[in-house]
C-alpha cells in the first residue's frame, strides 16, 4: 500500500490487552500487537519467521510473544530470545516491528522518515474539562475516498438534508487554509470549523470549549478503512448521565456517518488519487490539496 509518511492513528488503546496479544490489518500488512511487563504497546509483523504462522495465535510470556506452532519466544525487538529444539536463542531471527507510541487513548505508528516525537493533535481537545465517547465503523473503501468526504462541505444539505445539513447554504463563500500539516475552514459565524491534520485525524468543532467531534481515519488495506469516532463535551462530564449521553452521541454519530458512507463506498475508482477524471468545484479546493499533498509525498509500504 502507498501512503504519506507520518504518525497514524492505527487503534485506540482500549483495545490492547496486557496479556492477549491482538491480530491486526493495518497498511496491508499483517501485524501483531501486544504489551510487555511494562504496559508498553509492542507491534510488529504478524509472521513469524520460522514457518510463517501468525504470532497472535501464541501468547506472552517473560516479555516476549511466543510462536504457538514450535514455542519459538520473540522479544520486544523482535530477537527470538529462545528456540526449544535447542534449548538457546538466535537472536539473528527476527521479527520486524514498528515504532509506536501511546497519546491521547491511541496507539500511533510511525511511518516514513518523520520526527520521532511530533504526534499531531488538536490544542482544543487538550481541554481537561472534556470527555469523549468513542465509536467505530469499517469502511469498504480507500482511507483517501474517507478522509475526502470530512473536507466535502457541499454535500451537507443532501446526503445530511435530514439531520445537520438542514438549512445548510452551499453556496456561501468559504475559504479553505492550507499548509503541510493541516487543512482548516471555517464553516458559519458561530464557531463552527473542521480541522484535519495529516496524516489521518480530523475534528469538528461545532461549540468552542464545548462540543467537537473528532474522527481517526485508519488505512487497513487498500479496499478498506476503520473509522474511529469520537464525541467530545464539556456538558456532562459527571455522574449517571454521562453514559446516557456517550450512548446518545454514538447513535447520533453512527446515523451520520452511515448517511455519508451510503455513497462513499460507491466512489469509482475505490481510491481518490486514482481518480483523473474527476472535475473539482471551488468547494473541492481541500480535497484538491490533500490529492496533492499525498502524490508528493506517498511511499510504499
């Protein structure tokens, strides 16, 4: 698979156990996560290089994942630290893995020649009055046709006419800002914008201080994307009815996002890059952007 290179999104932290390691498709490629004593999160290939067999069959022990076909003990490097057969390690067997770090309730991987420590966020989500709900949802699509839809404004008062759309004028001027880390617009006078920063998060901001909701865009291969969704609020934070209205902000999140991806998934070609035909409006100029900023930057994984 080609991407852009940078900090992606690729689970949330909830989902990683600490003594179950986990199979994952991210990038088209077979990956295994799990956590060693420490609590670190570890990723690596989902191949073992024995016999190939999946490691996320196995299990952990003495901080290592441990090949459930011939018991073959890899460490957090990836070194295979024991061999049963011979009783010894072999340390030139190896296990390729990934660089990952753990911020804001998810684990990020590291792709291409980025800094090691810049992890792109949004400054209003680090408002400790807030608290999220969190969702998600697999798309038969191409991460780019996902990521292209949060920047497509003019849809709103069709695909949405029933629920945010409603009122929605398309044909108000908007202007679009655009740079290497970030695509911004700014939607109404009341503080509404969106916010999407590359490589594949996004956030709306629908009440400064308030509510936003914010999406993590999930390369999982070339035909499919995991979408992580989440709500944030300062309104309720405490008490009984947070979970009430966690469960209210997901079903109204998930109805939303079924309205968009109702067509997304009926895009041709499957990926937005491939698309050469299509005829872009003044409305498209985000879309326009994050097409150009990912020919320019793609590599293959």
């Amino acid at each position: 698979m080609k991407v852009p290179p940078g900090w992606y999104v690729i689970l949330s932290c909830a989902e990683l156990s600490s003594n179950k390691p986990i199979e994952l498709e991210r990038f088209g490629l077979p990956l295994v996560a799990w956590r060693d004593t420490s609590g670190n999160a570890i990723v690596m290939s989902n191949v073992c290089p024995h016999r190939s067999v999946k490691l996320s069959l196995g299990y952990i022990k003495d901080n290592c994942i441990v090949c459930p076909f011939h018991g073959f003990e890899f460490d957090t490097s990836g070194a295979c630290q024991h061999v049963p057969e011979t009783k010894k390690s072999a340390v030139n067997l190896k296990v390729q893995g990934y660089p990952v770090v753990e911020k804001h309730g998810f684990v990020w991987l590291r792709l291409g020649n980025v800094d090691d420590t810049k992890v792109p966020w949004f400054a209003e989500l680090e408002n400790e009055r807030l608290r999220y709900s969190q969702c998600a949802d697999l798309w038969p699509i191409h991460v780019s046709r996902c990521v292209e839809n949060q920047l497509d404004y003019a849809h709103l008062p069709y695909l949405h006419r029933n629920s945010i759309g409603r009122g929605f004028d398309v044909s108000l001027k908007r202007e679009f800002e655009l740079d290497a880390e970030r695509i911004t617009l700014k939607l109404d006078d009341d503080g509404g914008s969106l916010e999407f920063r590359f490589p594949n998060i996004w956030m709306l901001q629908i009440k400064k201080n308030l509510f936003y909701q914010m999406l993590a865009f999930v390369p999982v291969n070339d035909h499919s994307t995991k979408i992580y969704i989440r709500a944030y609020q300062g309104f309720v934070t405490l008490g009984l009815i947070k979970p009430i209205i966690d469960k209210v902000f997901d079903l109204q999140n998930r109805i939303i996002l079924n309205q968009d991806k109702y067509a997304v998934v009926s895009h041709h070609p499957n990926s937005s890059i491939d698309a050469l035909d299509e005829k872009l409006f003044p409305s498209d100029r985000g879309i326009a952007w994050y097409r150009q900023q990912w020919k320019e930057r793609e590599i293959s994984i």
